[in-house]
C-alpha cells in the first residue's frame, strides 16, 4: 500500500497535474465564493475538460475544483453574510459577526486553515479507513437517517438559545416550505396554491440567497451605513490565526474534521449537515457556549473544518462501492465511468494508480489551498472597501443571476426574491434565518426518510422495532435528547444571567 | 420592534401559515400530509404560545435592531422587481447594465450629479463585464434571454 502512495504522490506532483491542482483550486474558490455557483456545477461544467485528459489528471482537476468550491463558499458567507455554497449556512453564524467587528482578516483566515485542516482529515480517512467506513455507510437505513435530520434539527435549538421559540418557529416554517412541491413518496403535487409551477418545489439554493443575501442587501442599503464593515488589511492575521488553533482549537477541529467525514460518507447528507453538526457539538462542548454566534474563531473552525472534511467522505463510498455520497462525488463518478474506470472495492487493486494518485492528490491540493487561497484573501477582503451602494446593486444582480443558474428558471429568481422579504421581515421581528434554511435543507430528507421508515414499520409490524431498537438510531437519540437538554439548561443559565445584571444594575 | 409586538406579529404569522398550508393540503391523504400536518399543529401551538407570551409582555431577549430608512429599502426591492420583469423582455446583460448604473447612483452617497452618473456607469459597464465573462464566455452559464442581449 505505502508502495502505491508512494507512486500516485509522485504522478500528483508532475508540473501538469500541480498546474492542474492549483487552476482547479482558483476556479472552485471563485465559483464557490459566488452565490448560487455550487460545487456541483463547477464540477459538472469541467468534466467534459477532462476528457481530453489521462483520467489521473481530469480527477485531480475536479478534486480541487470540489475543494476550492466547498471553502470559497466561506468568502461570501463571512463577508456579505450570504453563503457562497448550501455547506457554508454555518460559517455565517461566526464569520459574518467577526468581519462586523472589524476581523474580517482573521476570519477568513480561520475559514482556510480550518478547511485546508478538515480537507486533509477527510483524504487521510479516505486514504487509510474507506474499507470500514463504507461498510458503516451501509447500516445507514431510512430510520438512522431520519434521526440524523432530527439530530441537525436540534441544533434549532441550540442555535437559539435565548429566543427558542421563534427558533422552533423558524425552523418549523423552513420544513413546512420545503414540502411544497410534488410528495416523496406518492408524487402527488401539494401546497402549489393553484400556481402550477410550484410542483418543480422550493429549491434550497435560490431560498438561501434569498433569506441570506438579498434580506442582508436590503438591511445595509437601508441602514445607510457606508461601508459593510471597517476594514483595514491586518498584516500578520495568518500567523495568529494558525497559533489560535494551535493552541484553542486542536480538538475542535479533530472533532469536526471527523463528524465531518463521517457524514459525508452517507449518501444525500453533505457539507450543510456536518458543518451545522459539527457547530451544534463544538458550542455544546464549549466551556462558555454563550460565545457562539458573537463572532469567534472556533464557532469558524467547527463549521469550516467540518464541510470540507465531508469531500474526503463523499468520495468514500463512491470509490469502495459505486455510490456516490454526495452530488458532486456523482458527477465525479460519472467521469470515472466515462474513462471506463469502474467504481467499487476493486479499483484500488485493479486501477491503484490511478486510485492513489486521485486520493494523494487530494492531500496536495489542501496544502496548495492555504497558498492559493491566502492570495485570493488579499483581493477578496477589499470588497468591504468598497461603498455599501455598489456592493448592495452588484450583490442583488449575482443573487438573480445565481438563483436563474441552478435551473434556468425565472421561478428560482421569484423564489429568491420572496425569500428575501421574508427574512428581512422575518428578522425584524425575531425570526431566525439560519433555523428557517435549516429547516429547508434538511425538511425532504427528513420527510422521506420518516415514510421510508414508517412504510418499513407497516411491514415489520412494529414502529418501535423499526425506529428506536438500532445501535446508530440510539445513539442519534441520545445525542438528540443530549443536544436538546444542554440548550435547554443553557438557555436556564442565560436567563439566570440575565436576571442577576438586571437585579445588580437596580443595586 | 418591541419584543411583545414583535411577539404578536410571529405569533400570528405563524397561525397563518399553518392554516394557509392545512387549507391547501385538506384534500391530500393521510401518507402525503403527515409530515406536514405536524409542521402544522406545532406551528399552531407556538404562534398561541408567541401571542400569549405577547400579551403577558415578552421575557425573551430581542437583539438590537439598527434604525432603517425604508425609502432606500423599499427601493431596493422595487427596483430589483423591474430589473426582474426587465431581464423577461430586454435581456440579462442590458438589464443588468441599467439596474447597476441606475440604482448605484442612486443610493450613493456622493450626491445625483454627472461625475457620480460617471462612477456608477463605470461600475455598470465593469460588473456587467465581468458576469458576462464569468457566466457566458467561462462557465457557458445560460443567462435569460430577451429582445436585446
């Protein structure tokens, strides 16, 4: 094996495949910096480059593109609050307060270690431990899913504590909406209020933009202020920000690296699930949880180390056994075939070096992404020089031409633009955009998952066999009671807190 | 807005919704409006709750809330509604030329006068080129299409 890593560590370093790496890693961070370019789509629209190439140099190529777009994602999230990509909805929690308080610098260099770090945790699972982790893929059913959602669902909870019940009302809103469209499990259109197409259902992309880009565009443009945020360059932020982790933050980017590996090996749940995941047990874990959300490096960390360590994840299952653990690694899949390459535990005997190369080149393109993402840092932070007037214009036009992007519809633009007024309105009177996408996110897997669950509890006879009596649903349980409990007492705490300074303001 | 009314008003948005939705899905069967149904009820019992605890005065900590100037808000999205309707007869790239020069002047804060006109065409014409290069001449991106470009 050490031979074979060897060998695809040395065709990963050829000039072509490093010239590839980094031009794959500069297009994904600017397509995923751009609201409504996913991952998915910088991946497709190059796979028919690709096919020009040796099939080693294509996959490189579409790696780091898949990399670059799940951390860019990060740039448009902590810097206009508007997530580039559906995984970076966490970012925003601490990322979009670090660059209002005048740390933009160090924020987004939180996001590119932090992904760098998640990104390298992830390939080396998928390098050393894909065997056993696809076979743990395999004992996720419909039920463990279901309690999967219902696990992220409680991070509603928790990511409101202080205002937990328009949190629940946010979140409840976002999995009502995300039913609109034709049902799951017997295709029967529903909740279209008599406009037909409404049955294509909300798509989650241009409802993000919506509730994150366009509401912020109209909050600054109507705030007067001049600038998004005060910024001035902080020579040095790199340094201090990779000493913080060092010293504050190794466990929690352990932690969420691997969270974020683990659900990315499941098919359907991506980098939106585990950065949110990874944030909830981060701030549960955290000695002072009240911090989250005020804008803190390791809130950052959680979330940025998290999404990015999925990739490694997602490849896990498409590579040992044919199925794809998230859209892009899909269309990867798909390139693969095209070269005649067939995915399964075989390819690492039958087409190692091509497998090894992809998997080691993965490595090298997370070390390549600190270097090329720090240079982008240096143009992309001067966005917040820009007035306020022109960003807000420039922003509402790739809003629209983004939401028109994912499926060529006018609908999505409309979508987007609803979506906008309902969270500027909705945050206006303490509704919580980040539980309202969540709840959009995760609303159809939950649901499918529930009927799946509930057609095999018709079958087996007992909903309490099929629901609770599996390992992985019982630990999703106690992890869910767990999640619920500690936001439950944190909130209590707060109160308590609250109360105290009231009464000690009155002394 | 004050934390009670901010209360009533989610506390009625959110009755509203769920009855909108329990209206619109009355004729579903069961399987397909389970899930939603208890999106429904639950959404029923905590708006009662937000509108109960509105009245009683809320406890509930309400972040602060910067003061904001709804003409320039309201204009954001009216103008962003005919850049919309726009793109549907003119096209994307024309639309978005008008729509960026237009409102940046606008909004900015230098003044409505030439030389700022001047600084918002330039911004026009440089983002328009850049999306046009982004989405059309790299990605091949289909952007709408309308009378013009």
């Amino acid at each position: 094996m050490w031979e074979q890593i060897g060998a695809g560590l040395i065709n990963a370093l050829q000039p072509f495949n490093l010239f590839l790496a980094i031009a794959g890693l500069t297009g994904g961070i600017i397509i995923g910096a751009l609201p409504g370019l996913t991952a998915t789509m910088g991946v497709a629209l190059m796979v028919p480059l690709t096919f020009a190439m040796d099939p080693a140099s294509g996959l490189i190529m579409l790696g780091a593109i898949y990399s670059g777009a799940i951390y860019g994602g990060s740039n448009s999230a902590i810097l206009i609050n508007t997530p580039g990509t559906p995984s970076a909805v966490a970012t925003t929690f601490d990322g979009w307060p670090m660059c209002r308080a005048g740390k933009a610098d160090e924020a987004l260099n939180t996001s590119l270690i932090a992904s760098a770090f998640g990104g390298l945790v992830g390939t080396l699972f998928l390098l050393f431990l894909a065997a056993p982790l696809a076979r743990l893929a395999l004992k996720f059913g419909a039920p463990e899913f279901f309690w999967l959602c219902i696990f992220g669902l409680s991070t509603i909870a928790a990511m409101s504590t202080g205002n937990v019940f328009k949190g629940l009302v946010s979140g409840a809103l976002g999995l009502l909406v995300s039913t609109i469209g034709l049902d799951p499990i017997e295709g029967v259109p529903r909740f279209t209020f008599g406009y037909y197409p409404l049955v294509q259902g909300i798509e989650v992309i241009p409802a993000m933009i919506g509730l994150f880009s366009f509401s912020q565009v109209i909050n600054l443009v109507g705030s007067r202020q001049k600038y998004i945020a005060d910024y001035k360059p902080n020579p040095g932020a790199f340094m201090r920000v990779v000493r913080k982790l060092w010293k504050d933050c190794k466990m929690i980017l352990t932690r969420s690296s691997i969270i974020g590996t683990i659900v990315g090996i499941l098919p359907g749940a991506g980098g939106e699930i585990a950065s949110i995941i990874a944030y909830n047990e981060s701030k549960r874990w955290d000695k002072n949880p009240s911090r989250y959300g005020t804008g803190i490096v390791e809130g950052l960390a959680s979330s940025e180390s998290a999404n990015n360590a999925t990739i490694g994840g997602s490849l896990i299952p498409m590579l040992c056994l044919g199925i794809p653990g998230s859209a892009v690694a899909a269309v990867m899949m798909g390139a693969l075939l095209v070269h005649g390459i067939t995915p399964g535990f075989k390819i690492f005997t039958d087409s190692g070096n091509l497998a090894y190369t992809f998997i080691t080149s993965l490595l090298l393109v997370n070390v390549l992404m600190v270097l090329v993402g720090s240079i982008l840092i240096k143009g992309t932070a001067r966005v917040l020089n820009v007035p306020t007037s022109y960003i807000g214009v420039a922003v509402v036009a790739l809003s629209i031409i983004g939401s028109y992007a994912i499926r060529n519809s006018m609908l999505d633009v409309m979508i987007m633009i609803f979506f906008g007024l309902v969270g500027y309105f909705g945050s206006r009177i303490g509704l919580d955009t980040g539980a309202m996408a969540l709840g959009i996110i995760l609303g159809p897997i939950a649901e499918e998952n529930l009927a799946k669950s509930l057609a095999l509890a018709g079958a087996d006879g007992s909903v309490f066999k099929v629901f609770f009596t599996s390992p992985i649903s019982l630990i999703l349980i106690i992890l869910t009671v767990l999640s619920v409990i500690t936001s439950w007492l944190l909130s209590r705490r707060r109160g308590g807190d609250v109360k105290e300074a009231v009464e000690s303001g009155r002394a | 807005m004050a934390g009670r009314k901010a209360d009533l008003i989610a506390g009625v948005a959110s009755i509203v919704v769920a009855l909108l939705f329990g209206f619109q899905g009355r004729e579903l069967s069961l399987a397909s409006k389970i899930f939603p149904l208890v999106l429904e009820v639950f959404l029923v019992l905590m708006g009662a709750v937000l509108i109960l605890r509105g009245l009683r005065g809320s406890k509930e900590q309400q972040g602060g809330q910067e003061q904001i100037d709804y003409t320039r808000a309201w204009l954001v999205v009216l103008a962003s509604l005919v850049y919309v309707a726009a793109i549907n007869y003119i096209g994307f790239y024309v639309s978005s030329f008008v729509f960026l020069t237009l409102l940046s002047w606008f909004l900015n804060d230098r003044g409505r006068n030439l030389p700022s006109l001047g600084i918002s065409t330039l911004f026009g014409l440089l983002v328009t080129g850049a999306l046009y290069a982004t989405f059309w001449l790299f990605l091949k991106v289909p952007t709408p299409q309308g009378l013009l470009f």
